[in-house]
C-alpha cells in the first residue's frame, strides 16, 4: 500500500522529469489538438504516430519542428509493426493516450466483411496491443486515456462495427483500471459526441448526402439535437485529456466521460 508521504514525494519527482507522452492518431483531430496543447509545456516529450509520414511531416513544419515533438511511422491496423514498436520502446513512459480510430459504416442488409475487420483492427485492437506491450514501460502514476465515443454507451443503426469497438474499448478502461491500479497508474476513456474533425464532419457530408439534405441542414439538425447546440470543438476534449494526464486526477480512474451528446439517435 502507497503511503501519502510516497505518493507525494512521487508527485514531485514525476513534476521535475520531463514526461514522454505518446498520442496515436496525432496527426488530426482530437490526437493533433492534444499534441498541440501538451508541447506547449516544455516539461513534455510528445511522441505522435501515422501511417502517412506525409502526414508526420506536415505537423512538423505546423508545430515548428519542436525538439519536444518525435514523430514515427506506424500503421496501427498491423499487428506485426505495433508489436515490434513496443518492443523497441525503451524509455519510461508517463502517457499513453490511444486516440486513432476510424468510422465505416455497414447495415445489416449490406454485406462487407471488411468493414468489420478493419475498424475493430484500429479501434480496438491496438489500443490493447500497445497498452499490452508498453504497460510495464509506464511509470507509477502514469496514465492511460482511451478516446470512446458517445457510441461507445449507446447504439446507431449502421454503425455496428464502430459501436462495437467503442464499447469494447470502455470495457478494456475498467479492466486496465482494475489491473493497473495497484501501481497507481489510472486509465480513463472519454465519450464525446459529435467533434468538429475532419472526421466527423466526413461523415455528416455522407449522411447527409444519403438522406437527402442539404450539408448545412443536416449539420444544424444534428447541433439542434446536441447538449450544446453545436459541436464539440477538439481542443475542449484536449482540456479534459490535460486535466486527467495532471496531478490533480490522481485518484480518477476507470470512468468514461461523456461529452456533449444526443440522447436520441436514429
């Protein structure tokens, strides 16, 4: 059992040693925004992933090509390269923050098996081979955070493979929370509901163009149904990967945070 004196006294020590942070996905969306804020603290090595290194590039030369900021190719649909990454990771790691995902739709009536594959593959499956690979290089006190989604809770007709993903990856949050807990490590997954990425906003053009609105409409029908009336901007689910990377979520773990949602999906 930690003692406060230790836990304290790690605390100090974890705030002088400069933290190594991995983010996948961290080339767009939540991942870019996230990468963004935390190399805005020197204290912070930020270590982002893609498939494309194109796409590495271009966030190098948006981010100034920060010494903080180290970027390597990884295709996260391939067993075979995350498990050779996490075998050549050798450094103490502070935060794993499993942001990648991809969205494919498939109704029941349609028949693609690869949607299936491929978005489990990137979804779910990484996210537990790196935390399989890379949990005993995690220091006491680090920190894992999952992104889920407000499909990670409920349902949404054609959405099978995403939703399935999703709630598999809270379900692996509360595991990991329960068999890391004993090092202090936490592990939390935030839930948002629609966020203006490229991404989303992807995917309001196909629906829309499937149901026959206009792009416009069906944007302000979806923001009408939400908390907020509008969608969640990145850098807002950066602030809440922030506050459960810090100190003060010490004694935060194995909740999955919704944010800014519709309670009545079609």
């Amino acid at each position: 059992m930690y003692t406060a004196a230790y836990i304290f006294g790690l605390a100090e020590v974890l705030s002088a040693m400069k933290k190594n942070i991995i983010i996948t996905g961290g080339t767009r969306g939540i991942g870019k925004s996230t990468a963004k804020m935390l190399l805005n603290d020197v204290g912070n090595n930020v270590y982002i992933c893609s498939r494309s290194n194109d796409d590495l590039k271009t966030v190098e030369d948006e981010f100034g090509n920060s010494e903080n900021l180290h970027t390597f190719v990884l295709d996260l649909s391939d067993k075979e390269a995350i498990k050779a990454f996490t075998d050549s990771w050798d450094q103490p790691l502070y935060g794993l923050i499993n942001s990648a995902g991809i969205c494919q739709t498939e109704f029941l009536s349609e028949d693609n098996p690869d949607v299936w594959e491929s978005v489990l593959k990137v979804n779910l499956t990484a996210p537990m081979l790196l935390v399989k690979g890379l949990h005993r290089r995690i220091v006491d006190w680090g920190r894992i955070i999952n992104i889920s989604s407000q499909l990670g809770k409920e349902g949404r007709s054609g959405y099978s493979a995403y939703c399935a993903s999703k709630f598999g990856l809270i379900g692996l949050t509360k595991t990991w929370a329960h068999e890391l807990g004993v090092r202090g490590i936490t592990v939390n997954a935030i839930c948002p509901g629609w966020v203006a990425t490229e991404m989303s906003l992807e995917d309001v053009a196909r629906i829309a163009k499937k149901m026959g609105y206009s792009y416009n409409d069906y944007y302000k029908k979806i923001c009408a149904q939400l908390e907020l009336k509008r969608f969640t901007e990145p850098q807002e689910v950066s602030n809440l990967i922030s506050f459960l990377l810090s100190e003060e979520a010490s004694g935060i773990t194995g909740r999955d945070w919704l944010m800014n949602v519709i309670w009545n999906q079609n």
